[in-house]
C-alpha cells in the first residue's frame, strides 16, 4: 500500500446534554477527523483528543500540530497499518494522534481487502452488551431522572461519574433507587488520594462491579495499596497507557480489571495485546469510551467483540451523545449494538451530514 496522504478534516458537534466529570464539563465537541488516501483505498478515524490537556496530556491543538509536524511525514515509508506504530516509536507520548494515523489506514487496507475489523482484531460475538457513563449532576434527583432513562432504554450497565463530594451518597441513591440487580460502576477519573481509601471503602456496601482510576495516572503503586483496602475491584483507565502498563500494573496487583479505550494506548493494535495479556492474567477488560461519534463508536464495538471483553463497555447508541451522528447512527436493540461486518469499519460518514459540521479541512501530504 503507498500513502498518498491525509485529511484533516475537524467538525463541531453539539451533545445532547453537558457531560459532567471530575476535570470538567464537555458541552460541544470540536473533533479532527482523518481520512487516509492510499493507491489501494481511502481509510477513516476519529480521533479521540480532547480540546484542553485534562484527561490526558494530549490535547486538540497539539494533536493537529504533531500530526502534521511529525507524524504524517514519518509516514512515507510505511506500507501497512501494522508499520505505523514502529515508524513513530521514536516520538514520546501522543498515543491519540498515534492511533488515528493507525486506525485510518487499517480501515483503509482492510477495505482494500474486504475485510472486517472485528474479523482483523479476533472477534467473536455478533453483539455487544451496551454500557453508559452517566456524569456528575446538579442534583441527586436530577441524576436518578438520567439513570432511570437510560435503564428504560436498555442500557445493561450504569457507570456513574465520582469525584469528593458526589460518591457514596449517591450510590446510595442510585441502589435505593433501582434496586441490587442493576450492574453498577463508579469512574473517579483520579479524583483521590491514598488518604481518602477509609472513604471509598464505604463504597464497598454497594456491590458494585469496580471502582474506576481513583487515585493519579501515575500512582501504580497507590492503586495497589488502596486494592488491598478495598473489596470493590479496582479498574485502571488514565493509568493503562501500553501493553507494558497494563502488564506492570496487573503484576503489583494495582488493577484486578481494565478499561481498554485503543486512543489511550496509541491504537486498536495495542489495544488488542493489552486483551491479549489480560486474558492470559484471567483479568477481565471493557472497552472504555471517549464520547465518539459513530466513526470511532464502529471501530470500538468491534474491539468489544473480543472474548476477553466480559464486562460491558461505554460503548453506548448514538443518541447517547449526539442527535444526529456523521455515520448511520448506532441503534441499541434489546441492551446491544450489531457488531460491524462490512470492509473496514463498516461504515463511513454520510458526505453531507460531513459537510454540515466541517469546519475546517486541510491535506497533509505523506
Ligand atoms: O474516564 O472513561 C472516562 C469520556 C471522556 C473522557 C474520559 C472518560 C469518558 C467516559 C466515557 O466516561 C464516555 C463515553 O464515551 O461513553
Ligand atoms: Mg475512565
């Protein structure tokens, strides 16, 4: 395969209700969109940045500059998808732009091929267990509204977003609410420090599946001390960020479960061997969610379709975040989402709801 070069394409999307975390509030979305021309087919991704350097250090800005400064041009000589993560080894850090570079040319060369991603990753399920993150709200009645909403529409799982102030009590709540046999999870997005563990310990009255990313990315060891402390399971996210992690924190016993989203680990490869490893650790993985339209949603529900994925994932509908989404939307059928089987992704945006959100478009030859 020969890399002609890339799309950078950024759209703006509203969601349809703020999305509340322990860094902060996403209201409207800002995505970079990249499309790979090759001499075999064209390939797409999302990726996952973030505008401002919260949940990880990368951010938008910084994405678009190192995509175009060093990363498209290492890409010359790369022939295959699997010769993206080699060729920008020497570059630290940046696994989101690393992955959407990755990403969009394995679209590209399984279509050339007429190959499925689910078929290229290993998968084995024709459907995924449907999963939602429900942010941090104003109000505890104004919360249990959400959550009720989205078990009536067939959501499996309920993960509630944690941080001082918004946690035990309202797991409390939510138990009261809807009862023992809801499958529920809390996410802290590092909001703790070993000093709050008798706190979070009261968490273990609730049953809950894991408790994920309580303390810092780089707090390994803390995690697997606050484990110790703890009955309710501990989940790593921020702190996953390469195979090599993953393997470190499984062996110090900082994490009994993980949350695999391919963008925090530089792409759908890696994202596998951390599956792969995790499997052969007998700890079970979920497919995390970094709010993505139907294009980075396809590629995730395909990685969800792996046998060690035995917890449902954030991989939710469409209408969870975006009223009208740029692919033919993603349609939750009895708690699950048909996993894709067509060339590639299986799906591409649909040009003119493209161009209705485009803001900007530029090409980055390789
Ligand atoms: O910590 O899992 C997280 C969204 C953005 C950044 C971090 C996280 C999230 C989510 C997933 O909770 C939301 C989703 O895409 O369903
Ligand atoms: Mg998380």
């Amino acid at each position: 395969m020969k890399i002609e070069g890339f799309e950078l394409r950024r759209i703006a999307l509203s969601i349809v209700s703020p999305f509340r975390t322990s860094f902060g509030t996403q209201t409207e979305r800002d995505i970079l969109l990249v499309k790979a021309v090759t001499d075999g087919a064209e390939g797409w991704a999302e990726c996952v940045t973030l505008p401002q350097p919260v949940y990880s250090p990368e951010y938008m800005e910084g994405s678009v500059d190192v995509l175009k400064r060093y990363f498209i041009p290492a890409m010359a000589d790369v022939r295959d998808a699997s010769g993206v993560a080699p060729a920008l080894h020497k570059f630290k850090g940046h696994p989101m732009s690393k992955a959407v570079l990755e990403t969009a040319l394995l679209d590209a060369e399984l279509r050339a091929e007429g190959r499925s991603f689910a078929r290229e990753l290993g998968s084995v399920h024709e459907r995924v267990p449907c999963g939602v993150s429900v942010g941090i709200m104003d109000s505890v009645p104004e919360l249990l509204d959400a959550v009720g909403g989205y078990i009536n529409e067939g959501y499996v799982r309920i993960k509630l977003k944690i941080e001082p102030g918004w946690d035990v009590d309202v797991v409390r709540a939510v138990r009261e609410k809807f009862g023992d046999d809801v499958l529920l999870q809390v996410d802290a997005n590092t909001a703790y420090t070993l000093r709050d563990a008798r706190h979070l310990a009261k968490l273990d009255d609730f049953d809950l599946l894991l408790i994920e990313q309580p303390l810092e990315e780089e707090d390994i060891v803390g995690h697997a001390d606050l484990a110790k402390m703890l009955k309710t399971p501990i989940c790593l996210d921020e702190s996953v960020t390469s195979a090599q992690t993953a393997a470190a924190a499984i062996r110090l016993g900082a994490a009994s479960v993980i949350n695999i989203k391919p963008g925090r680990v530089g792409g759908y490869l890696e994202a596998r061997r951390i599956h792969d490893l995790a499997a052969a650790a007998g700890v079970p993985v979920w497919c995390g969610g970094m709010l993505e339209t139907g294009l980075g949603r396809a590629a995730n529900i395909a990685l969800a379709s792996l046998p060690g994925f035995t917890l449902p994932g954030d991989v939710s509908a469409s209408g969870r975040f975006y009223a009208t989404d740029i692919t033919e939307p993603w349609v939750m059928e009895d708690g699950h989402l048909t996993v894709p089987t067509g060339p590639g992704l299986g799906v591409t945006p649909i040009p003119e709801v493209l161009e209705e959100f485009t803001t900007s478009v530029e090409w980055v030859a390789a």
